[in-house]
C-alpha cells in the first residue's frame, strides 16, 4: 500500500545541516569509528528497521529515512536539474517515488544503491517530461565561433574545476547534452546504453557528449583564459 507522507516540512530544514550530516554544536554527539563490515552490517539492520517502519505508515519514520539519505542523493538531482529548486522538485519527486515502491525492495544488494537508481529514473522521467528537451538541440543553442574541443576522456575539464564549480557549470549545459554527459561520465553508462533508455541514436549520444565536452571547456576558458594558452602548447 502505497505511503502517504507530507514531505515539504523536511525541506525546511537547515539545508547545509542535512546535506553534509552536520551535527549541531552543543549535542555532546560523537563520531564512532567502525570496522567498515561492522558499519555496514549496523546501517543494513537499522535500514531494515527503518523500512518496516515506513511500510507501517509511520510518517517520523519516512521522516528519517528522508533526512538519512538526503546529503547522498540531493547531489544526484542537482547535476540533472538546471537549478536548486528544480533539483528539490526532482528530489521530493524521487522520494515520493521510493515511499511508493519501498515494499518492492527485495532487501539484495545495498539499499542506499536502490535508491540511487529511483532517483535517476526520476531525473530522466523528468526529462523525457519536457517535450522540447527530447529534441537534438538547436543550432542556436550552439555557441558560434570556434569550438574547442576537450581531451579524449574529458579531464581537462573536470580537473580544472572545483567540484561545485562544474556542478553550476553542468546545470546551465542545455538538457539534451546535460542528460547525456552526466550519464556518460559521472554514472560510467555506455552510449548503447544512454540511446535505448533515452530513445535516441547511439550517434546522437556520442554527439551530444562531444558537444557537452567542448560547451564546458569554452565554459572554463572563458573562466580562466590561461588555460587556451596551456592547450595551445600542449597540442604541439
């Protein structure tokens, strides 16, 4: 049966404390250091206490569990959104989802990576949303002038920035190539892969990452124009 819950009260909370597990001063709460095979046996059983919890309908329960996995899947919907909000949309989407499909977890495997992956059906079912994101992007989303190209793996992009600096960078990407790239690259899919889930041509997913490669590298220069020189140097 299907949980019925509240959520938006939890997104009242403070957001850094609940997104890096900040523990309040004052608390007297310490960190315990566990054998990794001990933690992670500890985190199954109270997972599974959690789960009947919420299978019971208890809503403090759902609560919890929301405020237990927030800093490790609100990172996941902010590279798929184009903004915060959009991202807390998507986020109370993907849990409303998990609520709703928790008595089908079989218990296999870890909880936290089932999860993951109904909140990455939710980003994608939020782009296939949006007819005019499913269409290859116009040539005037196209920077026109020169484009430049990234190296063949796309680290000279990524280790040119800070984390959260390529995470804005990713989200003002437009929608077809920011779908692609992060499926490509931060979820290691194949290109067969991210055209039979997505409906598009093995071809057009090769494009599209290209693209998004050469859209952040233009990105990055425009930051740091040392970096063209550096290029420039390197390709002789």
């Amino acid at each position: 049966m299907p949980i019925a819950l509240t959520l938006p009260q939890v997104f009242e909370a403070d957001h850094d404390t609940v997104l890096h597990g900040a523990v309040p001063q004052g608390t007297g709460q310490r960190a315990v250091q566990l054998d990794p095979r001990a933690a992670q046996e500890f985190v199954s059983r109270s997972d599974a206490a959690l789960i009947k919890r919420c299978l019971e309908g208890d809503s403090a329960a759902c609560s919890q569990l929301f405020k237990r996995y927030y800093g490790q899947l609100m990172p996941i919907c902010m590279r798929y959104a184009r903004s915060n909000d959009e991202a807390k949309d998507m986020m109370q989407d993907g849990f409303a989802r998990i609520f709703a499909k928790l008595g089908t977890y079989s218990g296999k495997g870890h909880f936290i990576g089932w999860m993951k992956r109904v909140i990455l059906n939710t980003a994608i079912n939020h782009y296939r949303a949006a007819a005019e994101d499913r269409l290859n992007v116009r040539l005037d989303d196209i920077t026109h002038g020169p484009a430049l190209e990234a190296d063949g793996s796309g680290e000279l992009v990524t280790s040119a920035l800070g984390v959260n600096e390529l995470l804005s960078l990713v989200q003002e990407l437009p929608p077809a190539y920011r779908m692609v790239f992060n499926l490509r690259v931060m979820e290691g899919w194949t290109h067969e892969e991210i055209a039979a889930e997505l409906g598009i041509s093995v071809g057009t997913s090769k494009s599209n990452l290209a693209r998004a490669r050469a859209k952040l590298m233009e990105q990055v220069v425009e930051r740091d124009p040392s970096l063209a020189a550096k290029r420039k140097r390197n390709a002789h």
